[in-house]
C-alpha cells in the first residue's frame, strides 16, 4: 500500500497479521488458502466487494427502481463558474454569508416587524398564548369540566360509589365502637355502609337499618367534624324519606347509653 509505506505497523498489528497466516494448528497457510479466505470475506464488514458481488447488487437495485438516474456526460450548471465569473454564483455566497439558513428565516420570521395591533394574526396568536398561559383560566375550565358529570344525580351515585368501592373503606375506630354498640343492643338491625353501599342524594351514611326502617346514623369526629352543623345533614336525609341521627364522638366515647336510648326512640318513630 503506497500511502502506508515508511509507516511502522504497531505490535498488535504484527500479531494480527501473524496469526492471520497460521492456520487453527499453527501451520502456516499457504498463498492458495488465504486467497480463499480473502474472496470469501470480500464484501462483508470491513471487507470490499468483489467485483459478482457489485454485478449481483446492480441488478437488485435495478428490478427495485432504485438504481440512481445515470448522469454519465450530463456536468452540473454551476461547474467552472465561480463568483467573480457568475452574477448568480456571487449572490448565492453573500447570501449565505449573512443568513446560513434563508429557507428556515423565512419560514420563522414571518411576524418580524409585525405588531398585534397591525397584524390580526399576531393579535390571534397573542391573545392564544396569552390564554394558554393563564392559569387561572385553566383551573376554572377544569373546575367546569370536573363538575359536569356531578351535575346528573345518576352519574353522580354512580361515581360515588365506584369511588367508595374501589377505595375498599373500612369503618374507623370510631365507627367500630359505634358498630359494637349497635349489634350488642339492635342485633340485625343496622349494617355499615361508610363504604358505599348506600347512597342517598349523593350522602353517604355510616350506618343504615336493614329491618325495614329508613333511617340512617352518622358518626362525626371531633377533629374531623368540626364546625359542621349536623342539622343540614339531617335536613337532607329528611327530604329524601329518611330519618337520621347524628352522634359525636364525645358522646359515643363517654356516653354510651344516651347513644342506645336515642337509637331505640329512632327505630320506635320510623
């Protein structure tokens, strides 16, 4: 190789070329085995093409209609001209001095100079970004998006409970001790539903009767609950046929037997 000559090949180099002409049992190979080897690697990586494997690719791409146009005897119309020959040429090379990208500035810069006052379609796209940008806007858009489906009582029930279910609810401590009370003084009477198996105008009770009473029990925590007015609650189950009782946490905790009387006259009135 001309280019390579007065160039010293590297030791890895050596070794390579070395084992290149020793066979698998060390015997050195012969110049018909490697011209062998050297026409069976010709056209995989690393390695030229023979001149079949050239043929062979020709007429593939030939049938594909892949082959490119041949542009034997045709030269370009800009060969041999230069920018002191050619107006067009020294146009072309100031042209790309000032601006690399002519195509991309012009597709960019349609707006440059333009004001919203002066341009409706700066104006359009200001007033859209500007849309885009408010937040607020966006939260009262979304508000409105998340309240249609509460608007229908149907859909509504429906979401609730799916919510309630998926969430897999259990009664709190609270609700257990008021459950223990419950099924020790009204055996059968009443059964959890904090977990949405029942749901009334989309309220959800902690506990219903199941005897043929419609009424229902809440039970409000003192943290939780606080500065809720019961009384609504209550005036909402009546509207629907219900009657409800509403017991504090204090007085489940503390006063166990006013929680029994109060659910006894209950069941008497309903």
């Amino acid at each position: 190789m001309p280019w390579l000559k007065g160039v010293p090949f590297s030791e890895e180099h050596m070794r390579r070329l070395k084992e290149s002409a020793l066979d698998r049992k060390g015997i050195p190979r012969s110049l018909e085995v490697r011209l062998k080897i050297s026409n069976s690697l010709k056209g995989k990586k690393g390695h030229p093409a023979s001149e079949e494997q050239k043929r062979r690719q020709s007429i593939a791409m030939k049938a594909r209609g892949t082959t490119p146009p041949n542009t034997k005897g045709i030269s370009t119309w800009n060969k041999g001209l230069t920018k002191e020959t050619s107006p067009l040429i020294a146009k072309m090379v100031a042209t790309r001095k000032d601006n690399p990208w002519p195509g991309l500035s012009k597709m960019l810069g349609w707006n440059k100079g333009l004001t919203k006052e002066t341009d409706t379609r700066v104006a359009r796209n200001g007033l859209a970004i500007s849309r885009a940008l408010n937040v607020e806007d966006i939260k009262h858009r979304l508000s409105i998006a998340r309240k249609i489906p509460w608007s229908d009582p149907k859909r509504k029930e429906e979401l609730i409970k799916k919510t309630r279910m998926a969430a897999k609810i259990k009664p709190n401590k609270l609700e257990l001790l008021l459950n223990s009370l419950l099924q020790s003084n009204f055996p059968d009477e009443w059964a959890y539903t904090g977990n949405g198996k029942l749901i009334i105008d989309g309220l959800v009770p902690d506990f219903a009767n199941i005897n043929g009473h419609k009424a229902v029990i809440e039970a409000f925590g003192d943290y939780w609950h606080k500065g809720q007015n019961p009384e609504n609650r209550m005036a909402k189950y009546e509207k629907m046929g219900y009657q409800c009782l509403v017991f504090w946490e204090k007085d489940i905790k503390k006063n166990p037997a006013l929680v029994i009387e109060q659910v006894r006259t209950l069941t008497m009135q309903s």
